[in-house]
C-alpha cells in the first residue's frame, strides 16, 4: 500500500474538492482488488451536531445504494459508548479489510471547513480528552470547529447546514473515487 500523506481541501472549493476526494481516494482503491475489502466506519454520534459527520456521511452513502459494508449511521451511530465494542466486531467480520474512518474534527480557526485524509487511523474524542480506540487504515475528517478550552460546548454551537455541506463533499468525492475504480476494474 502506498503511503501517500495527508491531503487537503476546502468545503468553499465544493466541486473541486469533490473531484480532487475522488481522484485520490481511487489510488487507494485500486490497492484493492476486491470490492468487500473496502469498509467505511463513520464515528461520531447524532445527538451533537458537531460531532455527526461520521454518521451522516454512513447514511448519505446507504441512501445512495453504496456498494460497501458501511457502519455508523444517523441510525446506529458509533460512539464513545460503543465504539470498542463495534470496532472488534467490524475487525472479526471483516479481518482482511480496509477501514475508511470518517470523523468531524476540531482545528485551528482558519482550518475550520477543511476536509483532510490521512494514511493511518483516526483518534476518535481526542480533541475533546476522551481515550478511545483508533479506528482506520485511512482517515477522512472534517474540521467544524476551533479547538478551545471549552470543545464539547462548541461542538454544540455549529450549523447543521456546514455539517451537512462537508458530509455531501465526502459522500460525493468517496462516490466518485468508487466509480472510477468501478471503470478500471470492469476494463
């Protein structure tokens, strides 16, 4: 597996990124000839806007038929509470796969909208001090907010709207990534 860094975009350049998402993200899918090795877990929890972009991001794909096992919705969310819990069991049903983690996350004030994907896994809560299982062999986040003293109240404070836009880019550019892969695979 190539290791191919961290890359970044911005929610303003929307088509852009969409298509800069899509066009790297099919590099790593092409590392996989089999559509079942691909997973996508979208961390986060419903009850805190701030913190459902994992969840909107699993939901927006089922509802567009995404081909891949996806967990983590705006149904059954993978949180704090669960999270240890589901990874192992995601881990035992897929052993061989490759686990896309999706995360909101918080940043310096002029990363907020950035969109980021990472070789290696994501520290879920750690922004906010909680300690919890790392989760992903690429990560995919989304800053919604400045970092401060007072984090989880800010998680709180952001628009459902800025969520929703950032969700639609990672939908949109994962979608994309998948379609291209899809042409190669099928010539």
């Amino acid at each position: 597996m190539k290791n191919l860094g961290i890359f970044t975009t911005h929610v303003d350049e929307r088509y852009g990124a969409v298509k800069a998402i899509g066009n790297y993200l099919s590099t790593y899918f092409d590392s996989y000839p089999r559509y079942d090795d691909i997973i996508i877990v979208g961390i986060g929890t419903d009850k805190c806007i701030g913190d459902c972009l994992g969840p909107l991001v699993g939901t927006i794909l089922i509802r567009k038929n995404f081909g891949f096992p996806v967990y983590g919705t705006l149904r059954r969310p993978l949180h704090a509470l669960n999270l240890k819990d589901r990874v192992a069991y995601i881990k035992s049903r897929h052993p061989n796969a490759f686990i896309i983690a999706i995360d909101a996350c918080l940043g310096e004030n002029d990363d907020i909208g950035t969109i980021q994907i990472r070789s290696g896994p994501i520290d879920p809560g750690k922004g906010v001090g909680k300690n919890l299982p790392s989760v992903g062999d690429l990560s995919i986040i989304g800053i919604v907010d400045k970092l401060n003293s007072s984090s989880s109240a800010s998680l709180h404070n952001i628009r459902l709207s800025f969520v929703l836009e950032i969700g639609e880019i990672i939908t949109e550019g994962i979608m994309m990534g998948i379609n291209s892969r899809k042409l190669i695979v099928e010539n």
